[in-house]
C-alpha cells in the first residue's frame, strides 16, 4: 500500500518535473512580454520530432538529440517571433491567441503530413532504461532521471538570474519593462534570448516527453492545456510557481488516473477553475 | 456656515516603504475653487484615485457631504457626485463625442441598463447629451469618432463626460495637460463656467492658472501636504519656493 | 457662456436614430438567406447548419465584439443548449419549439450561474477559465455516457412536427425554414440589444474599460447581464443543431467548436452584428466544399487562414470592406 503510494507519488512528481520543463518558458514570456503564445507546444513538437528523427533517421544516442532539440526549437521561436510576433506586441489578447492557434493548426497539420498521425516509437538507450528495486519500494530511471534533469535545469536558471548580468537585466525588465529600458537595457534582444531560452526548454521538453506521453501530430493541442494550467495557476513570470504548480498537476494527475481513472480530467479542470477564480493572478504569484 | 462636500480624514497608503499618501485631511466646502499643486511624483493623482475609490487607503476616512464614503466602490461615489477626470485622455476612441456623453447621461440616470429599448427613443438623454457637448464647443464634431478629434477637443471632452454626471464635486486631473498655451484659453473658460455650487479641485502645474481660477491651494511633497492656504501665502511661502526652486513653474 | 445657437435646430435624436435605422443592405441580406430554396435545393440541410452557426457566431460576438471579453470556451453554452434540447426530446417530449425555448432558457441559466465567475477575472485568467470551463463541462457530458451517449453521441432524438404540420423532412425543407426563422428572430433580439442603450454601456466597457465606473457604470452586472443574453443565444443555436439533426455529439463542447466559432467571428468582423454570420456563411460553405479534403490538410489551411487574417485582416472581412469604403470616401472629397 505504501510502497504503491510512493511509487505513485514518485511517477507524479517526474511527470511535474516533465510539465516544468515545457512550461516554464511559457510563464516567464507570458509574465514578460505579455504576449499569449498559444503555440508553446508546437516548440516542444519541434524539439520533440527533430530528435526522433535523429534518433530513427540517422542512428544518434538519445542524450545527444536533447541539446539540438533545445537549440532547434530556440532558433525556430526566434524565427517565429521576427516575422509574426512581433507584429502584434501590442495587440489584444484576442488577436494574440488567435494568431498562435493558427500556427498550433499549421504545426499540427503540417507534423501530420511528414510524420503521420501515430504515435512515433522510440527505444530509450539502455541505461535509461529498466527501475532501481530499493527495499519495497523500486523506481523507474527514466523517470529519475527526468527529475534529476528538471532539478539541474531548475538550479542554472536560478542561479543565472540570481548572478549573471543577463539574468538581472531579465529580472529587471520582467520588474518594469519601462524602467529598464528607460536605463537603457536593450529590452528587445532581452525579450528574445529569453523567448528562446524558454522555448528551446519546450523543444526539450518535447523530447524529454516522447517515451513518457507519447509524441503524435496533436501534442502541441492535448498538452497545452497542462501548461497553461502551469503558467495561469502558477503565476506569470514565476519559477518557483511553475516549479510547484507542475509537480502538485503531475501528482494529482497520475494519482487520479490510478484511483478514479473514470473521472478523467474532471478534477484537474475543477481544480484550475477553482483556483484561479480565487487567485487569478496565480496561486504562487509574488503580489 | 459653508457646507463640507468632500472631507477625508487621515488618509494613508504605503506600497512597501513608498509613502504615496501620508496623514491626508483635506476639507472641500461647497462651490470651492482650491487647486491641487506640488512636484511630479507628489501623490496628487494617487489622491484622487483614493478619493474616487479606484485605489484602496490603508487607512483613513472619506466623507462625501453627509456619507461616509469609504467603503463604497467607484461606480457608487460618481453616483453619488463625485467624478473626476482623467490627465491622460481616458476616452472611447471609436464612439463619437454624442455617444460618450449620451453614454454618461443614461447611466446618471438609471437608464443605461436597459436592453429591450432601442436607444434613440431616450430623446431627453441626447438633447441633454448634446447640449453639454454645445457648451463646451463640441457640437460641431459630435458625430465623428472620438480618436478623430484634436488633442484640445479631446480634453473638453474629458470635461463634458465628467460634466454629464451631474457632479457635485468634481475632480479635474490636470485638465489641460498637453494642450499648449494658444489653445487652452477655451478649456479654461469652460472650467471657469462650471457652475458655481459645484466644488472643484484641480491639479495643474501653471501657476498663472493656478493663481486665476484657485482660491485655496494646497500644496503635496512625497506623498504628504506641505502647506495649504490663499494664493498669496502660498506665493509667499518660503517652503514652497523651495520645492519649486524658486520660481514657481512645476 | 452662451451655447452654440444653430439655424437649424440640430437634432441629436436624429443622429443616433439613423445609427441603428435599417440599411438596405440589410434588407437584400436577409431576402437572400430565401434564395436557397429556389437556387440550391439540394443544399438546405448544409444551409441550416450555416443559420446555426451563424446565430452561434452572433452569440459569441456580443461577448467579444461588443463588450471585449476574450472568450475560447463558448461551445460550452452551445453544448449545453444542444443536450438539453436533445434529452427533452429524447425522453419523450418531442415538441420542437417549447423544446427549443426550454433549452435556452437553460442555457441562459446555465450562463447566468457561472457569470458569477466570470466578472471577477479578467485577461489571462479569464481565458483560462473559459478553455477549462468548456473541458469541464465536456468531461462531464463524457463520463456520464449513460444519459448522454458519450463517444457515440447521443441519439434516439425524435421530434414531432411543428405545430403539428411540419415534419422534418430528409431533404431539409422544414429544418431550414425553422432554423431560419430562429436565427432571424434571434437576429432580431440581439440587434434590439445592441442599439439598447445596454448595448451603447457594453461598446463603452470595450472602447474602455477603466472610463465605466468613473461614469457610474456598475461594470459586473452589465456583464452578468451580457453572460445571460450571449449563453442565451449560443444554447438556442445549439438546441436548433440538435434538432435538426436529432443528434448530438460531444464534439458539440470541443475546444475546436470554441475555436471555430471564434474564426468565423473574426474573419466576418467582431462588433459589426453581420460578421459573424457572413464569417460563418463563408467557413461553413468553404468547409463543405473542402470536406473530401483530408482533415489535417483542413486545420492547415484553416491555421494558415487565421494568421493571414489576424496580421493583415485584424477587422475582418466586413472591417476591411468598411477601411477600403472610407479611404475611397475620402479620396473622392
């Protein structure tokens, strides 16, 4: 019974380490730039089918698609943010979501076309593979090793905003976007190497998820619901938030899933309804 | 015995250690004329975004003639006439002049709300509307969208809305903000109109006005009042100077 | 201050009266939704469905073109107007409109209970909730698959002719005339509430949210009021799909049907009462003739029209008819 609840517990908490991953550039941009960018998991479908290719197409080990999938989805955001983006800064909300949906359709259309609509099978290298058996309780290491990666990944950025110059211009313009430019900080080229950092972690993410939730054309739309529940409950612009909303929505997800498997995400919705009615500005959010 | 319209009592607000409203007591009687000045940055519009409710004191109390206002949300102070307007033009950009203001006269009067009635059958609502629009010169461009209108137009119709809610006391936030010099002699003729058991509190920064239109003006430094008093004890006054360096322009 | 003394009395009842006058086109419009029964009488079953979806659209646009709220989860009224209107049906009460009324009324209910919500959260939080809302509420239609079908949809919805005459045919005949008729009535209505002076506060909340409480509007019941009328309308449209079709399936509470609506919308043109149904008319029909079409190519172009739409057409359709008039108007003066 314990050992069931650890195990549970454990499989929650590397599904939010998971979550954490596609979602925290999404809430810090959104807190940034303001800008609703819907197409967040079409980023984490980039990292994710680039590595897959890589890994099926031409034979490289897992570990070493993990950084391409990041730096591919990067300058892809990039790429997106120059030529439509930027457009609509200062456009509604409306427009904004809108124009990302539009791209989400496209990348689900176009994922479809060149890689089919099934599932994409993927062989995790051995060493990833198979549980560490501790007593009664055993744990799968591939999931280790996603909260592992979510914990580096957590300590760099933390530590990079805390004590690198880029991290406190970062922390500057997501203060008081005006100010920071009224001090002459190069506000647009910190909005966009920090878009790209953040989705080139979804692209990461992307191929971090294809063993655990499957990589298919409707990725981008099944798993962006998560994510905005990340970023809305969490808190704009917060790591910590992010941090705790994506481990406590892993958990109740995979707890649900095992103990009322019939309610299915009945109770994560209720749950973000309810908490964002009594904290819209997020549940973690600073003020 | 002259009547207090708008009093308050003590009223603070801190964002942190930011002082933004220090100790505020201030008391409007009826059909005063008192001007609102000190640097930028002073608190003034912080005030009035207390006054008006769209900024929650710390502590303190606001008293709107007999009412204790305090608690109530902005939407029931202007019911009750306190309106202000707004120094940057906070305005509808794709309705016309006759539609803001028609707007504002429907809702003053309890009307707005009705969904069954086409609104052209509220003849009084529009004539009122238009004839506050003629007093302020803007009956000739009442038709067209508000963004299409001047600068200075726009600011007379920051008036007329605020003036379409029947205030009794009324708020001006700078009124003639961005309006150079040549031009805002017909906005200050219309605030000299305004009736004269309507009480005023205006912030300006030009003193030349200031010393025209106020006769009380009380004076705000980080977030607390230095010194109030007539025009010619606030000109005389070494601590005012001072804020100003001296030569009176802010 | 003397005011300013014109020859001819100005009239400003006049000038908001001949805002909400009926304009010829209009008319032309309207007698056109007639032109299927002669032109294309085998396409009356796709034209009723174009009249939901239109009247859907209208719903929406009361929420986003006239009073500015974002909303991504409107099929959630929709869904709950076409249950509705399917389950009365389906367990013995077949009478079309009682049945249609009683749906809405239902929906409008629905609307009203959870506008409690709506009007304290704004932005992005409000979007979240109208997308989680919608998921919500099409997780509970799914897991009570006993009383509504679930995957397979709900079926067995039988209904009785209108006024006891009019059965509904399979060629559509009886299905368009009443689901023309409801949108037009429907049209009627929110017309009426748009030139209102409600419509006039709700423009205002739009143009700009912070001038409404420093005018006296009591902001969060106007919008309750506007949740009622918009969940009102989109359960109608969604009971008349029921209907007509007699049957019902869960895609009806889809994040997708919240998304299209929300494209047909924009591309007609938000605040302009008619773009929302030209935007459905047109998607609809482009649709129809695309339906051979792989359905991953479909939500291609369908993408692609969006982006193309939002960076070059913010307005939509009717917006940049109305920008294209204007600057001829005024290259002619």
């Amino acid at each position: 019974m314990i050992a069931r609840f650890v195990s549970l517990l454990f499989d929650g908490f590397a599904y939010g380490m998971l979550l954490f991953v596609l979602s925290v550039g999404l809430s810090v941009t959104l807190g940034m730039m303001n800008f609703v960018n819907l197409a967040h998991g079409s980023f984490a479908m980039v990292g994710g089918y680039l590595a897959i290719t890589l890994m099926n197409r031409a034979g490289w080990p897992f570990l070493a698609t993990l950084p391409v999938a990041f730096v591919a989805a990067a300058v892809f955001s990039v790429v997106l943010e120059r030529v439509l983006y930027r457009r609509l800064y200062r456009a509604t909300d409306l427009d904004q979501s809108l124009l990302t949906i539009g791209i989400v359709f496209m990348s689900i259309a176009i994922a479809a076309y060149v890689f089919g609509t099934n599932q994409q099978p993927v062989q995790l290298p051995d060493y990833l593979r198979g549980r560490i058996v501790l007593g009664d309780f055993s744990f799968g290491v591939y999931r280790l090793f996603l909260i592992v990666a979510a914990l580096v990944i957590t300590a760099l950025m933390v530590l990079g905003l805390e004590f690198t110059r880029f991290g406190a211009q970062v922390r500057a313009c997501v203060d008081n976007q005006r100010m920071a430019r009224g001090l002459g900080l190069n506000v647009d080229f910190v909005f966009m190497m920090t878009f790209a950092l953040g989705s080139g972690l979804a692209g990461l993410g992307g191929a971090l998820a294809i063993e655990p939730m499957g990589l298919d054309p409707n990725f981008a739309l099944k798993y962006l619901v998560y994510m905005l529940i990340v970023v809305a409950v969490g808190g704009l612009a917060s790591i910590r938030g992010a941090f705790f909303t994506a481990g406590l929505l892993g958990v109740i997800d995979i707890f649900s899933k095992y103990y009322v498997p019939w309610i299915g995400g009945f109770i994560l919705y209720l749950v973000m309804v309810g908490l964002l009615v009594w904290r819209p500005n997020g549940v973690f959010a600073r003020r | 015995m002259t009547e207090i319209a708008l009093s308050t009592s003590g009223l603070n607000k801190n964002f942190g250690s930011l002082v933004v409203a220090g100790d505020i007591s201030i008391s409007l009687p009826r059909g005063a004329r008192y001007a609102l000045i000190g640097p930028n940055g002073a608190g003034k519009t912080t005030l009035i975004n207390l006054m008006t409710g769209m900024l929650a004191p710390d502590s303190g109390k606001i008293v709107l003639g007999n009412d204790d206002i305090t608690a109530v949300p902005p939407d029931g102070r202007v019911k009750r006439g306190l309106v202000r307007t707004f120094q940057i033009n906070t305005l509808f950009p794709n309705l016309s002049p006759l539609e803001a203001v028609t707007l504002a006269v429907c809702e003053r009067r309890g009307e707005a709300g009705v969904w069954w009635k086409s609104l052209p059958s509220y003849k009084e609502a529009a004539d009122e509307a238009y004839a506050v629009l003629s007093t302020l010169r803007l009956g000739d461009v009442c038709e067209r969208p508000t963004k299409q209108l001047a600068y200075g137009q726009q600011r007379l119709l920051e008036i007329a809305i605020a003036l379409a809610s029947k205030p009794k006391v009324l708020l001006l936030d700078e009124p003639a903000a961005g309006v150079p010099k040549e031009e805002s002699g017909e906005l200050f003729a219309a605030v000299a109109d305004i009736a004269s058991d309507i009480s005023v509190l205006f912030i300006e920064h030009d003193m030349e006005v200031v010393f025209r239109f106020a006769s009380r003006i009380i004076v705000m430094v980080s977030g607390r009042i230095l010194v109030e008093g007539t025009p010619d004890e606030i000109s005389s006054n070494e601590k005012v100077r001072e804020v100003y360096l001296g030569s009176g322009h802010g | 201050m003397n005011a300013q003394t014109t020859s001819a009395a100005f009239n400003p009842q006049e000038v908001l009266r001949a805002q909400v006058r009926w304009r010829a086109l209009e008319i032309v419009f309207w007698v056109a939704t007639l032109a299927p029964f002669v032109l294309t009488p085998n396409y009356l079953v796709l034209c009723s469905q174009i009249a939901i979806a239109a009247l859907f659209a209208l719903s929406l646009d009361l929420l986003v073109g006239y009073s500015g709220i974002v909303s991504l989860g409107h099929a959630v009224f929709f869904g709950v107007g076409a249950y509705s209107a399917g389950l009365i049906a389906k367990n013995g009460w077949g009478e079309p409109i009682s049945g249609l009324i009683l749906a809405s009324v239902i929906a409008a209910a629905f609307g009203y209970f959870i506008s409690f919500i709506m009007v304290r959260i704004s932005h992005f939080a409000l979007i979240m909730v109208t997308v989680g809302l919608c998921l919500l509420v099409g997780e509970i239609a799914n897991n009570f698959h006993d009383i509504t079908g679930g995957d397979d949809g709900l079926q067995g919805v039988k209904m009785w002719p209108i006024f006891g005459m009019y059965k509904f045919d399979i060629f559509g005949r009886t299905a368009y005339v009443y689901a023309l008729i409801a949108t037009f009535l429907s049209f009627l209505a929110v017309r009426r509430v748009v030139n209102s002076p409600f419509g006039l506060s709700l423009r205002g909340m739009r143009e700009n949210q912070r001038r409404m409480p420093a005018i006296g509007a009591p902001m969060k019941k106007r919008l309750q009021v506007v949740y009622v009328i918009s969940a009102c309308f989109a359960g109608l449209a969604g009971a008349l799909s029921a209907q007509t079709t007699q049957f019902v399936a869960l895609d009806a509470l889809s994040f997708q049907r919240s998304a299209e609506v929300l494209v047909m919308l924009i591309l007609g043109g938000a605040g302009r009462l008619y773009g929302g149904l030209i935007g459905a008319a047109i998607f609809m029909v482009a649709r129809d003739q695309l339906a051979d079409m792989n359905p991953q190519y479909w939500y291609f172009w369908l993408g692609l029209l969006l982006v193309i739409v939002i960076i070059f057409l913010p307005n939509g359709i009717l917006g940049g008819l109305a920008a294209l008039i204007d600057r001829l108007r005024s290259r002619r003066s």
